[in-house]
C-alpha cells in the first residue's frame, strides 16, 4: 500500500509542485491540507488546484475562530513581541496548523506529514517540532528543502504535469498572512537600507478617514467589546484592524534573528494587533500590582522567543501560559484609543478594578495620602547608601 502523507497547502507553486512530487517521486497518497486562519482568497479554488496537481484527497479547514482564541489569545495576554517588535504573525500560525496536520493524519491512516518551506526559515522549524511535540511518531517529509529545484524549474515542472498556477510571472515578495498580520519579505527589501515601497501594502494603506475614537472592553486580558458592541475574538480583530489600519498606521520593517542563525530584513503590517497589544499593556498598567507587573514584563519576552523559536507545545511555554493567566484576573475594563492619520495611541483606560487611586495620587485637598510615613520610609530606604557615603567621607578625612 502507498504511503499517505497530510501535506499544509497554500494553493501556492511550491506546495503545488509538492503534491506532484510527493506522488511521483516518493510513491505516496497526498492529502493536501489548507487552513483559513484569516488570509483571505478563494477555498474552493484551493481545493480544486490540489486536486488537480494530483493529491488523492484534498481538506480545506475554517480555523479562524480556533486561531484567534487558542493561539492570538495567549499572544495578547503575553504582550507578545518577538525581539520587542514583531507581534508573531506567522509564528503564531504554523502550531495551529501542525495540529491539524496531526489531526488529519489521524483521521486518515497517514503515517507522515509535509510542508513546503525551505530550509533557511523559522517555519520549518516551527511546522516540524511542532508535529514532533504532538506526534512523536509521524514521520516529516520538506520537498522543498530536499529537491533542489529553482522557481524555473517548478514552473517548468508544474507546466510538465499540468498543474494549475496562479501566476507564472516573477513574483515580487514572499508574504504570509492571517488575522493577526502580514509579513512580507524577499524582493528589493532584502537590501536593508532600501526603504519597502509603497506596493509592499495592503492593511495599512490610508483612506483619508476622519479622526475616530474606539473604545475596547477586556474581560480578564481579553479584548471582548468594540465601542460596546460584543464580538467574538476573531472578528474583533478583522474590524478593528480594518479601521486601525486606514489610517496608514500598523507597519514594521525590522531586522531579525531568525532561529537558524540568519539575520533578515522583515516588513509587517499588523495594525489590529498592535493596537489590541498596546490597549491591553495600558490597562495592565492600571490593573497590575507593581511586582506582578515587572516579573510578567521580565517573562514576556521569553514566552514570545519561546513561540518565535517553534515551542508552541513545550514545558516551559505551558507554565508561563499558568503563570500569565493568573495574572490576568483583574485585567478588566475599557481601553480609548484614538486614531488619526499615521498615528494611533491610548487616550484613557478606566477599570472596576484599577489600582489607582486618586485619593492617593492627586495633589489637591482631597488627598488622603500620609506624607509624614514617608520620612522615615525614605530614611531607611537610602540608609545602606548613607552609610556608605559616610565611610567614604571618613577615609578622606
Ligand atoms: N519572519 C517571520 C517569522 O519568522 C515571517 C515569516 C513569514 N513566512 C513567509 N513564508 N513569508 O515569523
């Protein structure tokens, strides 16, 4: 009997060429797999072009909603940031995506896996172990690394088996997207200094619209309301990063540390993201203890490489997900933001469980704070550094 095999399909060339190849070549039954998590385009032209290069099978799965609240929820709680910029976009996708790839494989009696990127990304890293932490069984197989074969040669190859492509004219830049962001490489931006133009864009292009205030309700570190209207997470997103983004506001252009050792010059567009990231930082500011508040600060950016690096499913990821959502308790209430062309802050916060307290903080007559404790507060506070200063001034003596 063939051997199965559950490849990720994007409906792309190179995942196209990988159905053929994985049947020619290896001899297996290829089932394609491609996952909605908010990209956009057309699912039944995607099944249909897999069927077409030749896969036996082919799924396409809606995991928007599933996206949003197991993988971009922890992300928001976390203030998620890798190298203190980049809020996960594509990092965040790909677990989800090894989990339906073992799912499938399951359900279908395969006994291995595939996925269509190369060798010197972070998304291999995080297809495979990934797959590795949820099946330690299955078997992984990454056409693309191994075939050696040009964009040329895949277009020639796709023209040898008839497979349907979308496009044969060179494509300008490598993008990934979903419902938390795009991020967009290769081309001219693989020169640093070279600024992206304007065509890299798409979710942040400005419409002209009119100055606007949004105001966010979070229910423990979750952002559940928008202008008071309930939506579920997913489409809290969607709408936010829509109006968010007409206003040009949301890009990135960085260079990173990818997991392989190689530095890139990355371009995002994450305008929902980045606004729900800052309001729910805002309010944690309002609503955190002091301590809780620096350890947590001190343990995001591990959670965020942790995720970056391919360790979704992972011991230490799983406990600061525990430690994080305990923190999260008092992480209510509501977030104005206010949007104007090119830029985006937070105008106000208030929460039935804020720490702050205006009988302690104002300056005027209502003040309840007792300013005599703060001498001798103060005193012991700077004694160990006075008592230093004097051994200093008694040695010079
Ligand atoms: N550098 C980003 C990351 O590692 C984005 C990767 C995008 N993937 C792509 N196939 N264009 O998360």
């Amino acid at each position: 009997m063939a051997k199965r095999v559950v490849l990720a399909y994007s409906g792309g060339l190179d995942t196209s060429v990988a159905v053929r190849w994985l049947a020619e070549e290896r001899g297996m039954d290829v089932i394609a797999l491609a996952a909605d998590v908010g990209q956009g385009g057309d699912f039944d032209a995607v099944r249909q072009r897999a069927i077409a290069a030749g896969a036996v099978e082919a799924i396409v799965v809606d995991c928007r909603r599933e996206f949003a609240e197991d993988f971009v929820a922890p992300a928001i709680r976390a203030n998620a940031l890798y190298e203190g910029k980049y809020p996960l976009v594509s990092s965040l996708s790909r677990p989800i995506i090894a989990r339906h790839l073992v799912e499938a494989a399951r359900e279908h009696d395969a006994d291995s896996v595939a996925h269509g990127c190369t060798g010197k990304g972070n998304d291999q890293v995080r297809f495979e172990v990934s797959v590795r932490a949820l099946a330690p069984d299955l078997e992984l197989v990454a056409p693309v690394r191994e075939w050696g074969m040009t964009r040329e040669d895949c277009i020639a190859y796709a023209a040898r088996f008839d497979i349907p492509i979308t496009s044969t004219k060179e494509k300008l830049y490598s993008i990934d997207d979903n419902l938390w962001g795009r991020a967009i490489e290769c081309g001219v931006l693989e020169d640093p200094w070279a600024a992206p133009p304007e065509d890299v864009y798409a979710l942040t292009v400005p419409t002209g619209a009119d100055p606007v205030e949004i105001v966010l309700t979070f229910e423990e570190g979750l952002p559940t309301a928008l202008d008071g209207r309930t939506l579920p997470l997913d489409e809290l997103i969607v709408e936010l990063s829509a109006t968010v983004g007409g206003y040009g506001w949301g890009r990135l252009d960085m260079v990173e540390n990818r997991r392989v050792g190689i530095k890139s010059r990355e371009v995002y567009e994450a305008p929902g993201a980045l606004a729900l990231l800052l309001a729910h930082a805002d309010l944690e500011d309002l609503t955190l203890e002091r301590d809780l508040h620096h350890e947590k600060a001190r343990l995001e950016p591990r959670w965020s490489e942790l995720v970056y690096d391919g360790l979704w499913f992972s011991p230490l990821k799983d406990a600061l997900d525990a430690f994080i959502g305990s923190s999260q308790r008092w992480v209510s209430g509501e977030v104005r933001l206010r949007c104007e062309p090119g830029r985006v802050w937070v105008a106000g916060r208030r929460s039935q469980y804020s720490l702050y307290d205006h009988g302690l903080a104002t300056y005027d007559a209502t003040d309840q704070f007792r300013h005599e404790d703060s001498a001798g507060f103060v005193r012991l506070w700077g004694l160990g550094v006075q008592t230093w200063a004097a051994r200093q001034a008694r040695r010079e003596q």
